[in-house]
C-alpha cells in the first residue's frame, strides 16, 4: 500500500474542513443579513414610525435605512422635518459626526420654522463638537461648536435644551482656554515673554470664568518673577492663594511665593 506524502491529508479529512468552513461562513453571512433586515412596510406613515421605534430599540442602522427612504419618498410630506432631525440624531449614536452635521444642517437650511429646529440647532453643536480634538490639537472645531451652541441659545431662548447647551459651551470655552493657557506655559518655559504674555491675558480677559484663569494667572507671576519685577510677583501669588486656595497651581505658586520670599529677606 503506498503511503500518503508527508503532511498530506486523506481527501475525506480536506472535504470535512472545507464544509465546516463554509457552514461557518453561512451563518456568519445569515447572522450579519438577520441584525439589518429592514421590516416590511405597507404606507409611508408606517415607515416612519418604524423609523422612530427602532431608534427607541437602539437598532440605528435599520432607523437610518428607514428614514433615508422617507425623506427621499415625501420631500415636502409634513413631516419630513421630524424625519431629518431623527436622522441627524441617530447618526449622532452612531457616531457618524460628519453624516449628523449635514443632516441638522440640512433641516436648518431647508425647514427653519420647523418645530425640531431649536434641538437640530443644538445637535449640530454636538455633530460638530464630535469632531473636535483635544487641546493639544487645532482648535478649529471647538471654536465651530462652540459658536454654534452660542448661536442655538440666542437662538432658542428657554428651550427644552438650553441648560446642557449652556454646559456644553462652557465646556468648549474651557478647552479653547486651556489651549491658550499651554500655550503661554510652553512659551514661558522657553523664556520668551512677550507672546507667554499675550497668552496668558488672552485666558484672562476672554476665559476668566475657566480653569484656565488660574494657569495664566500663574503664569503671569512667573514671567515676573523670571524678569525680575520679584515684588509684583510676590503680590500675584499671594493674590492667587488667597483667590484659589484649593487650585492644583496654587501648591506650585506657594513654592515660588517661599522662594521669592526667601529671596528677598536676604536682601534687606
């Protein structure tokens, strides 16, 4: 009998992998097709309550199959407008912040009496906050979202909204001014004191109401400190204390204040 090769396998042994293979496939491609299949619909009102239950039941990529095709199929229905604004928001839980901005600027553009107008206003915030970067990248869409939540609130005084939209803006305006706050530090680091200067001032007349504030404040003493005004230093930091008392900086102000102060007792 002759033997098979080595690291041969008998055929029946190669038939059996290849259908377990396929088998496995199979119900891969069934299970993937079960989770996105769209239900049947009979009228466009149907559709687009289907629509609105399968965001309720988090299923957004059916919500979305069914809203494209509402809008699509009632371009001047009533309700439309519901339908843009709802799929503005399901891209927002998908994370989608580009498909999202469109949608809530689309439905501004194109329905701005709408009665969704005042929320696609603030979602767009968020649509454009999504894809916004941490404060040691551009800033270009923190200072878009941020102009935008400022615009919803003017816009839509009172609305059911407002309060996260006001938190939201303070969030932005926090992350622009630590931006600048860094800024300045890194200059202040290397020594050039005009433009950590500019920095740090910006942060206090623009973003005195952020955490920020206490950063440029700080940074500011220093600069003096490092340029030799030793009094107007020592007055800042005893200033910051006394303002700040439980601020992460104020510990690295009171070791600057104890040295300055040090400094200056050996002088007299």
């Amino acid at each position: 009998m002759r033997s098979a090769p080595l690291g041969a396998r008998p055929p029946r042994f190669a038939r059996r992998v290849a259908a377990f293979l396929l088998a496995g496939t199979l119900a891969a491609v069934l299970a993937g097709c079960g989770a996105s299949v769209l239900p049947s619909v009979h009228s466009e009102p149907e559709r687009l309550a289907l629509a609105k239950q399968a965001f309720r039941k988090r299923e957004y990529t059916v919500a979305v199959e069914l809203l494209k095709g509402y809008i699509a199929n009632n371009a001047g229905g009533a309700d439309v407008d519901q339908a843009v604004e709802l799929l503005g928001e399901t891209y927002l839980r998908q994370k989608s912040w580009g498909e999202a901005q469109v949608e809530f600027e689309r439905l501004l553009r194109d329905y701005p009496e709408s009665d969704s107008a005042g929320a696609a206003s603030y979602h767009l915030g968020e649509a454009l906050w999504g894809q916004a970067r941490g404060p040691d990248f551009d800033q270009e869409y923190t200072e878009k979202a941020l102009a935008q939540w400022q615009s919803y609130l003017s816009a839509y005084p009172g609305h059911w909204l407002g309060a996260q939209g006001e938190a939201h803006a303070q969030l932005a305006r926090a992350r622009l001014a630590r931006k600048l706050a860094d800024s300045g530090t890194l200059y202040l680091k290397l020594r050039r004191f005009d433009p950590a200067r500019l920095y740090f001032r910006r942060v206090l007349d623009e973003y005195a109401d952020t955490p920020a504030a206490v950063q440029a404040q700080l940074g500011l003493a220093l600069a003096d400190a490092l340029q030799g005004q030793r009094d107007q230093a020592i007055q800042e930091l005893r200033d910051l204390q006394s303002r700040f008392p439980h601020a992460r900086e104020t510990r690295e102000a009171a070791k600057e204040l104890k040295h300055l102060e040090r400094h200056a007792s050996k002088k007299k």
